[in-house]
C-alpha cells in the first residue's frame, strides 16, 4: 500500500493549525432518544463543547448512529487525565490521587458532582523525574528537509485544473476511494453505497483492471463515477512527461475498453505533481484532483480511528479521501465500518454527499 508521503505531513500540520491543541478525541455512536446535553452530561462536557468539537450547525439536532468526537479535557501542567471506571466516586479519586474533592470539582465540569464510567477527568498529574542533563554537540552537520509543497503553484499554474476540495459556500462533500479495483473491499463498499443510495467517485489502478473489468462495470452500472490513479501508482513527480503520459494513458485505454468512457479527472499517487506534468495534464484536457480530508483509513487500525482523522477537518466542500483497495494482505474492514458511520454522521450534520463531478461542476468523462 502507500508508504507516508511528505504531503500527508502538510496535511498533519494544517490539521494542527485547524483543531487547537491537536486535542485527542474518541467516538460516540448516537442512540436513540440521545441529546446532546445528555452526552454531554455523560462525558463531563458542556453541550457547548461538544457541539464546537463536532460543528454541529443545529445544537439540538443529532440523529442515531450519528458519529460524535468526544474531546478529552486539555491538561495544564499540574494535571493528568483518568478515564472513570464503573463504580468509582469523587471519594475514591480525590484519595488515589492525593487530592481533595474541591480540587477536582474545580477542575472538571461535574454538574451535580456525578461520575460516569467512560468519563475523562483531570487528576493531579504525578511529579516528573528532573530531566536528564544535555550533553553538548559533537559536531556534525544537521540535515534539513529541502522539499517543497508544490501543490500551491501547480493551481496558480493552472487556474480551474486543479482542485483540493470544491465550493465553500454550499453544504456539500464527495466521498472518494482510490487504489481500486478488488474483488474483496471495491464490491463491500459498492453494496453499502446502494444500500444508502449514495453516489461516490473511484480512481481506479490501471494494473488493477484485468481480471476484474466486472467490478469496473459495476461502478458504473450503479451510477458512480470513474476517474484515473494511473498504471502503476507511482510518483509522477519523479517522472518523466512521457512516462506521466504512460502511466495515465494506458489507465484510460483499460477503462475505455470496458466501460466506453474516458475519465477526466486524474488523481496522482500521493497527490504529487510536477510542472511540466501538470502542463501536459492541463493540455491534453484533464483535471488534478487531489483531497481536503485524508481518513487515513490505510493505515488505521480500527474504524474510529478512520473517523478521528476524517471529522475534524470537515467543511462545505470537503474532497474525502478513503480507499477502496490495499495492498497484498491488507485488511481494510475498517474503512467498510468506518463508511457507514461517516454517512450516518454526514447527514446528521445536513451535509449532501456528491459526487466530485458534481461538487467541483466540471464534467466526469472527456
């Protein structure tokens, strides 16, 4: 599957710049008859916290299944978090911990003085060893890191031609998987899509097709659309233009030949570019298009860890980044869990989901 580019790391540190404090979240799944002051309550939150946490645009509205992110208290220097287990009281933390009942009423929100199992509160943090004493440098050069995002430029390069997430001003996002086809996890993700009647968008491998020209029907007899992740899913960065020709090319052949269709739009591997492939892109008549959101799904262990990275940098417009396929081996169960609930929670936030076609208004096919 996909090693971690350095592009991902500009999107760790936006993501650092949009969520204050890197604040550590976990996942709650909305019941019926919940509220949100209710889960509030639960967690040792106020509502207004947990509807800034989840952005959620109507306070009093939240459906089942609905995924909500329950911030953890941020520490101050003297404090540590404890997770509440079943039948623990104020009592038995103020005397673990060596403190009274004041200070922790002062320092979390306890309406009512009441604990409930699953609760994070603050608790006087344990003294820390002193540090050990720094040796001085022996010399040595430092490496620095000389890449640049390019991404940027490549717009500013081509106005119109590519795309990191479509218009703000409506309350719309795409879902989009890549790295497709598969006979395992592509076919699980387009039977929960029709059961919702979703429509999604798939960059689909080259030397993923034959064999599977079925699943690249289904796509498309199910109303999906079809864009290009090229043949071998390298860097086109360190590439050639003509080997960038190559690898996008010869994706098109094999999905025209099934399908009757030539994708417009061209997602790179890893979202990288260069200029002179970018012109050539741009010439030839397609579309960049790269995400808004990485779920991190390929590399996450569990669903919720899919939802952890993926909710927080929500927006109108939002190009969601998923995938639909993975390397020899690699188990993607979460991402089809993990689907669902984005869905569920997708529309408790009044969201459309479109496909990015539709969202960015520039033609699926050429």
């Amino acid at each position: 599957m996909k090693k971690l580019p350095v592009f991902f790391l500009v999107f760790l540190i936006l993501m650092a710049m949009a969520v204050p404090g890197l604040a550590a979240y976990r996942v709650y799944r909305v019941q019926p008859r919940n509220t949100v002051s209710q889960i509030a309550v639960w967690y040792g939150l106020t509502s207004n916290t947990l509807v800034q946490a989840n952005r959620l645009p109507d306070p009093g509205f939240i459906i089942p299944r609905q995924v909500l992110l329950i911030p953890d208290p941020v520490t101050g220097p003297d404090e540590q978090l404890h997770l509440v287990k079943p039948g623990e009281t104020l009592q038995d933390l103020a005397a673990r911990y060596n403190t009274s009942l004041k200070w922790l009423l002062d320092r979390n929100y306890l309406p009512g003085g009441t604990l409930y199992a699953g609760q994070m509160l603050k608790v006087p943090a344990a003294p820390k060893p002193p540090a050990p004493a720094r040796k001085p440098a022996t010399g040595g050069n430092s490496a620095t890191n000389s890449y640049v995002w390019n991404i940027p430029a490549l717009m500013a390069r081509h106005p119109g031609r590519v795309f990191l997430n479509g218009p703000a001003n409506q309350r719309r996002v795409a879902l989009t998987f890549d790295d497709g086809p598969d006979t395992t996890y592509t076919p699980a993700i387009l039977d929960l899509l029709a059961k919702y009647g979703v429509k999604a968008t798939f960059f689909l491998r080259g030397d993923r097709i034959p064999g599977r020209e079925w699943v690249v029907q289904r796509i498309i007899n199910e109303g999906h659309v079809i864009g290009n992740h090229t043949q071998t899913h390298a860097n086109l960065r360190k590439l050639s233009v003509a080997r960038i020709q190559e690898e996008v090319l010869h994706t098109e052949e094999l999905i025209t030949a099934q399908t009757g269709l030539r994708p417009l739009l061209v997602r790179p591997p890893y979202g990288e570019m260069s200029e002179s492939g970018l012109d050539w892109l741009a010439g030839a008549g397609y579309v960049m298009t790269n995400w808004s959101v990485d779920s991190g799904d390929w590399r996450a262990e569990n669903a919720d860890q899919i939802l952890i990275n993926t909710l927080p940098d929500l927006n109108p417009g939002s190009v969601i980044l998923l995938h639909c396929a993975g390397g020899t081996g690699q188990d993607l169960t979460p991402t089809v869990k993990a689907t669902e609930d984005l869905l569920y929670t997708l529309w408790g936030l009044g969201y459309e989901i479109v496909t990015l076609p539709e969202l960015l208004s520039v033609p699926a096919y050429r």
